[in-house]
C-alpha cells in the first residue's frame, strides 16, 4: 500500500561512515572477519588509525573493488571525525540508503523455449543480494549458503528476496523460476527498515568469495552524478528509467528521461506483446 509519508532511513547511517583512501585497498575483509587485519588493510590505505581512535571509531570492513574503508562511529562523534578526516584530506560521507526493488518478469523473455533446449540452470551458483529467503519448499536442497549482513537476523522478514529468488531459482509444480536447478546463495543485505550500501558492499564480498556464476541485486537508492565509484572509467554505469521504488521516497525523482547522464549506457524497456484485437464482423 502506498503512503503519503516518505521511507524511513536505517539507523545504522548514523553510526558509520565510508572513507575513500588516498591508497588502493589491497584487499576485502568482512564485519567481524577479522577486526585486526581491516584495522591493517586500513592503515596500509593511508587512513590514521589514531584520528579514527580519538573519535572512538573503529574499522568496520574494507572493499577492495570499491576501493573503500567502512568505519563504525558513535552517532553523535560522525560530525566531527567527518570534518577532520576532511582536513586530513579524505573523502568521508555516511552510507546511502538503498531499499528493495521489485520489477516484472514477463513472458517476453522466452524462457520456456530455453528450457525445452534443456537449460534449466543445473551447475549454476546465483547468488541473491536482498532481504533474505525463506526456507520455500520450492528450493528444496537448493540453498547453499545463507548469512546475515544486516543483524537483524537471516529472516526474510519482508518477504522481498525470496520473491527474487524465486524468479530466479523456484521449481514449484506451477510456477518456475528462470533456472529451478540452479543452487542459491542467499546474502541478507536489507531489512525491514531497507538497508544501506555499506552491508551490500560487505554481502558482495561474500558472495564473491563462494564461487557464483551470477549475483543479483533487485534494489536501489538516492542517485548521485558525482559518486566516486559511479564516475570511475572501469565501472559500466546501465540505467532503465522508470525502475524506481513504489513507495515514495524524501525527495521526488527529477528527471526520467533515458540516457541523459553522460557515460551511461541506456536500457530499453521491452514492450509486452498485447494480443491482436478480432476483426469486427
């Protein structure tokens, strides 16, 4: 149901921060892996561990692709470690918001001729970047791995990322998804509330590190032209207007148009074929 008011933001953007190093992250470490090797990854990256501790900051994770440090802060010491790392040269803001998007599969895709010519996904490793997936009798046996990235649990308490996963992957007697015989990784990334990219950030880690074909992300956030990660010339930017979330958001979205952002690849969305009308007698 939609509502006038606009999509509470997680709590947790309060309480961490994203730092762009002045050196290349050399490599990836999960919250809670191992808080002594991020502390390392993150001083080799240039960031003073001994400003992050005047704050009672503490190294979250760190990314390697993104090429970024996550910082955990208390709420009301964010300010002020954001304006010295600021003077010591480094870009620091909170993490985005980003919520579930949930978009249409439709026939057009021809996947039952797909089928027929006996793809049906087994071999596969999909890994689904969402809200969870419940234990659904439609992917019986299929669920490699689960884990929470969140705290909130890996209860898929939304409901979102198990529909997901079952466009992916369900094998029910009457609705399939794209490949029932594919195996399923599920990394929690949003919660109730949504979620912020810091958690999807360290969910890709993960994912990555079990060995999948394909990660899925069926969700979005507030648009920013001048993201660092957006702007690098290694990163594919694909857009589709109109792919938005139903539940109105602080701000409304200014501009629709397809491929006015320079350096985007545009998507084109596929029309549904509409049945020919009868000829009238």
């Amino acid at each position: 149901m939609l509502t006038s008011e606009p999509t509470p933001l997680p709590a947790t953007l309060a309480t961490r921060l994203i730092v762009e190093p002045r050196i290349r992250v050399r490599t990836s470490v999960l919250p809670a892996e191992d808080p002594e090797r991020a502390s390392a990854v993150c001083a080799d990256s240039g960031v003073p561990l001994a400003l992050l501790a005047r704050h009672g900051a503490t190294v979250r994770q760190t990314h390697r692709r993104a090429n970024v440090v996550v910082i955990d802060v208390p709420a009301e010491r964010q300010d002020a470690l954001r304006t010295d790392l600021a003077a010591a040269g480094f870009d620091a803001r909170p993490p985005k918001p980003v919520f579930p998007l949930l978009n249409e599969s439709v026939p057009a895709q021809h996947v039952p001729a797909i089928w027929r010519a006996g793809f049906e996904g087994a071999g596969l490793r999909i890994a689904i970047v969402d809200t969870g997936a419940d234990r659904h009798p439609d992917f019986a046996g299929r669920i490699a791995l689960a884990q929470d990235f969140t705290e909130h649990g890996d209860v898929d308490d939304v409901g979102h990322g198990t529909h997901v996963a079952g466009i992916a992957a369900g094998a029910g007697a009457v609705y399939r998804g794209v490949a029932p015989k594919a195996t399923l990784v599920i990394a929690k990334a949003l919660a109730g509330d949504g979620g912020s990219e810091d958690a999807v950030l360290a969910a890709m880690s993960w994912a990555s590190r079990q060995n999948v074909d394909v990660m899925n992300l069926s969700l979005g956030g507030p648009g920013d032209p001048k993201d660092p990660l957006a702007a690098r010339p290694d990163v594919v930017q694909l857009a589709r207007p109109g792919a938005g979330p139903a539940r109105p958001q602080a701000r409304p979205r200014r501009d629709r148009r397809r491929g006015h952002a320079r350096g985007c690849l545009p998507l084109r969305r596929r029309r549904r074929e509409r049945p020919r009308e009868r000829a009238r007698p």
